[in-house]
C-alpha cells in the first residue's frame, strides 16, 4: 500500500515531492507521512508552519485512499474544512499521524456514501517531537462519487 500511495501523491499531489513527504506506513487504520526537516526548514530554523500542515493534511487524505483505494476510479477526495494548533517548534525530521476516526463515526461516514453517493467526516493527525505534541490538526473531508457537486 505505500509503494501505491507514495507513487500517486507524487504524480498527482506536486507539493509533496518539494515538500520530500514518503508514506512510511499506510494500513485502512493508519497512516504515517514521514517529511525531512532539510526540505521544510524556514528563516527561524524550524519546520515551516505551511509545512506542518500540508502534511498533517496529507496524512488524513492518505488514510481516506487506504480506505478507498478499490474506488478511486470513481471517487474524490478532498478537503472541506482545517485547523491546526502549533504548540511546540519542530526542528527535526517529523512524522505525521492519523488514525482512522471512531468505528460509530466511520459506519455512519460509510452509509452516506452509499446512500447519497458523498460523506463527510471529520479526521485528526499529530505531530510529535521527542515525544511531546508539537502539532495537532483537525480537518473536514468530503469523499464523494465524481460528478457530485462537493459543497464548499
């Protein structure tokens, strides 16, 4: 699975290869974005705070794709709504996290989809640094059949 989804971000996603981001593990419960401190640096040396959340995003839209990967031929997924917290400088190489939402949560997510063709459920990732939490990232995602109108 990550082999997949690391070939796809990078040819469909441009940032995340400027951004160096490698799928370092992707299951249907998790993923893990891994993104290099070298590229993501800024003028106070620490990760860009643009950065962090890109790839707190990635994480979360990575983890919608293990979920379903079988339809993407005719699916969409994407962003709605975030918002992130900064809570500690990153300066080194950092991971972000995001675990599949609460089984009740994600059965109702489901049962939208195959009712209304679309659904929206909202995803958390983290980013730790020496294990203290340095970022936590809320989002909004929409997967939808294309052709549905995804509201904004």
């Amino acid at each position: 699975m990550e082999t997949r989804l690391n070939h796809y971000i990078h040819q469909h996603i441009p940032i995340t290869k400027a951004l160096g981001c490698t799928i370092k593990l992707a299951t249907r419960d998790k993923v893990v974005v891994m993104a290099p401190f070298s590229n993501n640096i800024n003028h106070q040396s620490t990760v860009f705070g643009g950065s962090l959340h890109a790839v707190a995003t990635l994480a979360c839209w990575g983890l919608l794709y293990a979920n379903f990967i079988d339809r993407l031929e005719t699916m969409s997924i994407v962003v709605n709504h975030s918002e992130i917290s900064y809570l500690k400088p990153i300066t080194k190489d950092f991971d972000a996290i995001a675990l599949r939402p609460e089984q009740a949560n994600w059965e109702k997510f489901e049962r939208m989809i195959d009712r209304k063709g679309k659904g929206r459920i909202e995803m958390d990732s983290v980013i730790y640094e020496d294990g203290m939490l340095a970022v936590a990232y809320k989002g909004a995602f929409v997967v939808s059949e294309r052709g549905i109108v995804v509201p904004t």
